[in-house]
C-alpha cells in the first residue's frame, strides 16, 4: 500500500452548511471521512464516486484499519486495473450513518453525548446528498461516473435520478431500485437480534463496556446467509465437519458453515457499530426510488442525460436479475441510454466483490467509452 | 371440534423399554403424546401414520390447546377429506425432543430436575424409532401409509428406509433427504439467537421467570422467511405500510412484513419451548439418509417393497424441487415404484399446509390405490 504510483489519501471533510434530510430534520457539522486514489485532473472531469455497500466502508484500495484485510475492491480499483487510478480519480466516502469516521448515531452530538438513537433516520438519498456537498467542497460539477453494488448501487440510482446533471455515467451492480418484503424482514429480523440483546441498553451502550455484541453477531450472520448462494455454499461447506472426523451429538460448531458463519458474526462485531447497522438497514428498507418520484421508476430517470450500465447475477437471490431488469425497463421508458447484463458467477449477491472475469470486462468497457 | 364421526382422541403412552439413540446413549419411559383420528380396523392394516413439521404438534385436527387455532391439517384430515378417517386410523404423535407432552429437553429428567441442556442430541430416526415403539404398543405390525411434510417428510423417509416391512407407502411432501449447507446455516442463526439470550441460561430457564423469549422470537422470525417465498411476501405485503400512511422516520414496524413477522416471533414463544427448538433443528440438521447407509441414498431403500409419492413446489427455496428429485432418482435406482410431480404454487414451502388443490388430489389418489 505504500506505492506512490496509487497517489491514495485518506482524508474528512466537514460540510460547511447544515446538511437537509427526507425526515424534515437537518443535520449540523457533517463530517464525511474519504479515501481517494488517483489524481484529480486540471479540469476536473475525472472523477469517479464509488459507493460502498452496507457493511464495507471508504477503504476501497487500502488494507482496513481494523482488520488489517485488503481494502473491499482493491482487486478492481488501482493503476491499470479494472477501474484504472492512472486515468481516473476514484473517491469513496464512509456514508452518513457510518461508523469509520462519517457522521452517524456514534458520534457525539451537541450535547457532548453520542447520538445513539435520537440520531435522525436518515435515507439513501440523504446519503447521496451529503457526498454530492462533498463533491461541492472539492469543487467538481460533474464526474465521469458514479459506480456501486448493492447498497452502492442504489446510492449511484439515487444520484442519477436527483442530481441527473452531476454525473456522465451510473454504473450499478448487483442492486435494486426498491426493497422488497423480504429484503425488509431479513433487515427485521438483523434489527429485532440487535435491539432484544440486553446489551443494546436502547441504543445507550457507547459509554463503556461491550455494545449488543451478540445480537449484532445474529444479525450479521442471518443476512451472510443470504449474500452467499445455496450452491456456493454446498460448494464451500456441504455438509463437511469442522475438524472432526464424526458429530459430536453437541451444540458446539459441528459443521464447518456453522463454524464460518460464527467467525463471520463474531469479527463483524470488531468492525462495525450496532446503532450504524440499524440505521442503515433503515435506509436500506425505506429505498424505495420509484415512491420518490410520484411511483413510477420511469420518472426517476426523467431528468438524466447518463449512460447506464446494470448488471445483475444469475445466483444472486437477494437482489435478483429481475430487479435489475425492472431498472432496465425504466431506463428504456424513459429514453436514457442503458446496458444491462445478467452474468453467470456461482457465488451468489457476493459476486460483484470476487472474482468475475465477465464482470472485469463489462465495467471497463463501460467506463472507458 | 364436537364431532363423534371424528373418533378423535388424545392420549399419550409411556415406552415399556428405553429407547436407544443414535448418539449412544438410551432414554427410560420416554412418553409420547399423540393425537387419533378415525378407527383402527380389526386387522389393524388401515392406520396412517403422520409427523408433524418442526413447529407443529399432534394437533393435527384439534384446535390447539395453547392458541385455540384450528388443527394444523384440519383441512385434509377427516371424515370425507383428503385423508378420510371414515377409511383411516390417522396417528400424530408430538416428536420425541418436542414440547407438547412427549419427552423432551422441558421433561423432568431422574433427579427430579428439568432435562434442559442435558437432555440427549437426538436424530430424525431417534424420533421415528420412539414412534415405531409407539406402533408396537398399539399392536400395528404394518401401516398403509406414512406420511408428512417438510421435517415430516424427513421422517416419513427415515421410516420408509429404516423400517421397510413397517410400511405399504411412503408420502413425502416438501422435504428433503439430507440438510444442506444453506438448511443448517438458518438454523445456527435460530440456535445462535436463542443462546445469545441471557434468559438461555444455558438452558436451566425452567426454574421460573421467563425464557429466552426475545432470542425465540428472533429464532421464529428467521426461519419464517425461509417458509415463504419472495413473490408470495410481496404478493401478501409487498411494502405496504402498517396502520400509517407516510413512514414514521423511526424503527417502529412501518412496514406490514415487519409487523407480522414480529407477531410471528412473539406468538410462537407462548407455544414453543426455546430448548425443544434446539434439539429439532440439530436433529433436522443432522439428517443425511444418505450418509446413515453407507453414504449412497439408492441404498437407503435397498429393503423397502413401499410405494412412494414425492411433492414438491416450485417456490420452495428451503427445500426446493432439486432436493425431491435427488429421492426420486434414488428410489428408481433402488427399483422402488415412486411418482414424484412438482406443483405450482405461489406460498413457498408452506405451500404443503395450504389450500392447493392440485395437491389435495396426489395425496387423495396415492392414498386411496
């Protein structure tokens, strides 16, 4: 990570007017924590806003701070990768809501206090907002392209539907224009794990001792589930034993998924504030672009004179190829010029974040017209 | 409920010998609580005998006890049904490990205390077994049927290929031979959200108080999902909001899926033992038919002279028609007569207690040859 040629800075900002929100409130002091990568061009025009997903952060590029693993899309982004830093400034920025570094129900209020839950509920949307005014302290109109996937995505269709003049270009990957009911009820069941541990004291647990440490573990591990597909996973795991050769006829992790999802609930509670899951799950579930727009997605995208690009992939049943189809459809009704791809990977909703030649391909084909 | 021509009775009987488990170990004078409907013919050959799912409980067309709601297959089972007790003595006997009078982690072990957490890992067979001791005690050699759904399914198949001579067919709807990885990882979330509940106590919460209640419930809420397909959620809810007109900008259930699946977790822990629903997801868990004989699933039915009927439905995700097909395959190569018929219905795995006709006439016409 120390390569000059990645020219990567890490960096916050605190927005200088009051930031506006959909739940009427506005929000003081805002301060959104960023990485960049590349370097900004004279006029300006090369600028790349790369959103991230629910549970990732700024660190796109640079190993994470806490854990010490390689940044989320480090495999994609840098100089002369697929999205290319010798051409393009990449900006990614922790969201509203956040908890390394943005603003969110950690940090401390006006009253010395932390937010807690008399945070705001904040949208996607109000997410988007604040990285628009963040765009506005680094002086740039327009970017080449706003990229995300998943959580990213609907943050780059916010972008391009509200601020149709600020971006050439909306690439989004694995995404959704809306939640649906079961989008919503795994979020509920994360959200219940949280709120029933004890340990949650109503949001109040920042001021010492371990926050809702188990119910957040319970959270993670019902939505890893439905990141992952039902064939990776019997590709992964299928029934194989956590080193044992026979069941111990025990509760301990006799299998080995049931070993991986412990793990994975039990780092994610190292990296991530509980109160943040909650809000940003919220907003997840309140995403909902066509409401916005008098109910109809089409008018979303009335205003955007942007290139899209939507792909979506053939195992992932959490966002399904027939949400992005329903974008593509929207896209068409509403005249704006749009790709889409459904491409094959095994590895479920997760597959925007691994390894997919396919995926490599249709993104720099996209971002290099 | 008042019907004679029902002939419904409900008793339960103590096992004259102890039971042995698969894990090794052997239990005395397990009780099994079971529910009759009909009457069993002179010659003792015209019983059926029907598991329950996970949640469920031998009131199959007995109001519930505890929720005063109808029998959990009131609408096929009796006089004239789909399962016409004018015809057949229907048997349904709560599992062993349940919570509904049979033996179970809730039952008082020798010392006088409470089983809990020492109650013994048991297997979809250890269930079956208990239920054939219970055949022996009604002095039926031989039944026309076994039948069930989902985890009843599982051991209608345990049945059918463990004892071969104990049965003329075998009725397998929604269900699987073994769990797979995607199976077992909604369960540890289940069990996880249980014993991450401090009112767990590792299980000794039946001294007084309240149990794990919040953890059940988010256990129940998990695993409900998973029972219900995606179309049919947003079919049901879709993102309707509950009792309010615009959303509230807070973590109140906004949302109808929200709501009802709030009620689903918190109305299942007035009916169901949090210990009982970790010991029937580890015993579905553990349920590999294949792995039991030798690790090929055709010899599971090597002994078996049963005729066979496979359901499945095409929104099932939990146990989707892949899984059936992986029996029918098994059994024709076994030389076991088997139709199998995918149905199409819109309610995902709950489909199977629902009103779908189509299935109403396999059953009818399987059952009645």
């Amino acid at each position: 990570m120390s390569d000059p040629a990645l020219n990567l800075n890490h960096a916050s900002q605190v927005l200088s007017a009051p930031l506006r929100l959909d739940g009427g409130q506005s929000l003081d002091g805002v301060c959104l924590a960023y990485e960049t990568c590349g370097r900004l061009n004279a006029d300006k025009s090369n600028a790349i806003l790369l959103f991230h997903a629910l549970t990732m952060d700024q660190h796109v590029v640079s190993d994470h701070p806490k854990t010490g693993k390689p940044g989320w899309w480090q495999k994609s982004v840098g100089p002369g990768k697929v999205i290319d830093t010798n051409r393009f400034f990449v900006i990614c920025v922790n969201v509203l809501g956040g908890c390394m570094g943005s603003t969110g129900p950690a940090s401390i209020a006006a009253d010395g206090r932390p937010w807690a839950m008399r945070f705001p509920v904040i949208t996607i949307r109000d997410m988007v907002r604040a990285q628009v005014a963040l765009l506005d302290a680094f002086g740039i109109d327009q970017v080449h392209a706003v990229v995300g996937g998943s959580m990213g995505g609907m943050q780059a269709l916010s972008f391009a539907a509200n601020w149709p003049e600020r971006t050439r270009a909306a690439l989004v990957i694995a995404s959704t224009a809306r939640h649906s009911a079961q989008n919503i009820a795994f979020h509920e069941v994360g959200r219940q794990a949280i709120m029933a541990d004890p340990k949650w004291r109503g949001g109040d647990y920042h001021a010492g001792g371990k926050g809702p440490e188990n119910g957040l573990a319970v959270a993670r591990m019902a939505a890893h589930i439905t990141y992952l597909s039902e064939a990776g996973l019997t590709d992964k795991f299928g029934r194989r034993l956590q080193d044992r050769t026979a069941k111990t006829f025990g509760f301990d992790a006799d299998f080995q998924v049931e070993s991986y999802l412990r793990h994975q609930g039990l780092s994610f509670t190292d990296r991530f504030d509980a109160n943040s899951y909650l809000y940003i799950t919220r907003a997840m579930d309140y995403f909902d672009l066509a409401e916005e727009h008098g109910g109809k997605l089409a008018d979303a995208f009335a205003g955007s004179t942007a290139r899209f690009c939507l792909i979506s992939f053939d195992t992932d049943w959490l966002y399904p190829t027939a949400e992005s189809r329903t974008i593509a459809h929207a896209l068409n009704a509403a005249g704006a010029p749009v790709s889409f791809v459904e491409l094959s990977a095994p590895f479920g909703h997760d597959s925007f974040l691994l390894d997919v030649p396919a995926q490599d391909r249709v993104i720099a084909g996209f971002l290099n017209q």
